[in-house]
C-alpha cells in the first residue's frame, strides 16, 4: 500500500534552497516508527510510516526532519543527463556520447544516431543491449564453473530496491544502471545471483561461493554501499514515483 501524495497536502514535499522535493508516503504494517530516506533516482524522499498513522504526526516528523533531508539532498552527486557531449561510464571506461557523424564506437566514443530529444532514450537502449550480452556472457561463465543448473532468462529492469535477483526457475533479474558502475562491481553482483542458483539463501556456504566466483567480493560490496547511489543520477527523473 503506498500514497503518492502530490502538491496539495501540507506534507507533499518540502521545499528546500528553492527547490521542491515530492515525498512518498508509504504506509507498511510492519513498521514500528517512522522511517525517511532519499531516493535518489526520482529526487524525492520517501517516507516509511506505521499503517495507522495519523496525518498530524506525519506533518510534525517531516518538520523535525527538515535539516536532515536538507544535509542528506545536499550529498546527491549532480544528475548526468544522458545528452550529446555528455561522458558516462560505459561497462568499466569512460566515453563521450556524440552523433553518429563523429565515427565509429571506440577510442573513447558512443556514437548515437538520434535527434537531441531522443538521444537519452536512445542511449539508453544502446547500453542496455550492451549490458544484456555481457550478463549473460558472464552468468554463463559463472554458472559453469560452480556446476550449476542453466540460466533460464536474465532481464534487466530500472530498479530502486536491489541491485539484482534470482528466482528458483532460474531467472536473473538486474537494475540496467549497474552499466554505469566498476566492472568488479559489476561481476560481483552477477556472481552473486548465479551463487543463489545453486545456494538459495545467504548462508556461510553461500559467501563462499560468491568469493571463489569474485576475489573483490567484499570491495565491491564496500562500493555499492559508498557509492551505489551515484548510478541512479544517470538520466532523468523518471515519470512515475516508486511503486
């Protein structure tokens, strides 16, 4: 259950240097007190309430917290629209996103054949199709050296709450801003869901798996917590608000 509470309501959002910022409410019946965060994909704030609570408790919290969301917004890197003459981390190197008249991809370069007002969409395409083959390229390394079952599909998605998931099917799911990041990273979140085809839990003998699969489990896992958030400043704000 989840209210997206837009612009009228006095909690909608808080307004801070000039700027406005929705904030989401989301209503959960395991929630023993309130809890507020930044999501730094969409630019809001979300805001965990117990089931039954009342408007006015709402409105004094997000008053208290005012200075903590100020200090915590202030921290978002700069968003990186996904435009000409843009430079983006692509799979591990750095490249300059330009017309496809600039030249062929490499040496630096990510052509794109579009207008200015596509460019994102197309970019976007282009590094999901790029990340694509590479998981899969990757997860069927994996899969083989641990001996387990097939891969039955891998999906990429534009997820706020985990960076990938595995199903007892065998479906890999992956947040597509993981293009952005460290290939160490990067691998390290694929073995990762390979391991649970084959341990479908987070046991000792899980961790293990995962560390014979990626010696830099633990940096990469010290990486996302410190800077996992700056893949989600690619882009613009998404439309919608988290679901």
């Amino acid at each position: 259950m989840q209210r997206n509470l837009m612009p009228s309501p006095p909690h909608s959002g808080v307004r801070i240097n000039k700027q406005y910022y929705p904030v989401v409410v989301r209503p959960m019946t395991s929630a023993r007190r309130m809890r507020l965060r930044v999501d730094p994909m969409r630019d809001s704030l979300v805001l965990t309430v117990p089931a039954r609570c009342s408007e006015r408790r709402i409105v004094s919290f997000l008053e208290e917290k005012k200075s903590w969301a100020e200090e915590a917004l202030s921290t978002l890197p700069p968003r990186q629209p996904l435009t000409f003459g843009a430079i983006i981390p692509v799979l591990g190197r750095e490249v300059a996103i330009v017309p496809a008249a600039y030249g062929r991809s490499g040496a630096g370069l990510l052509p794109v054949l579009a207008t200015p007002s596509k460019c994102e969409e197309t970019v976007k395409r282009m590094l999901m199709n790029q990340l694509q083959k590479y998981i899969e390229r990757k997860a069927e390394q994996y899969a083989l050296q641990i001996g387990t079952k097939r891969i039955k599909d891998v999906t990429l998605r534009d997820t706020s709450s985990c960076w990938g998931s595995c199903t007892q099917a065998g479906r890999l799911m992956f947040s597509w801003r993981l293009v952005f990041a460290p290939k160490f990273v990067l691998d390290y979140v694929i073995a990762h869901e390979v391991a649970h085809l084959k341990e479908m839990n987070h046991s000792v003998k899980f961790w293990k798996l995962n560390a014979r699969l990626t010696p830099r489990m633990n940096e990469a896992r010290a990486w996302l917590q410190m800077h996992g958030h700056s893949l989600y400043r690619y882009g613009s704000v998404p439309d919608s608000l988290p679901v």
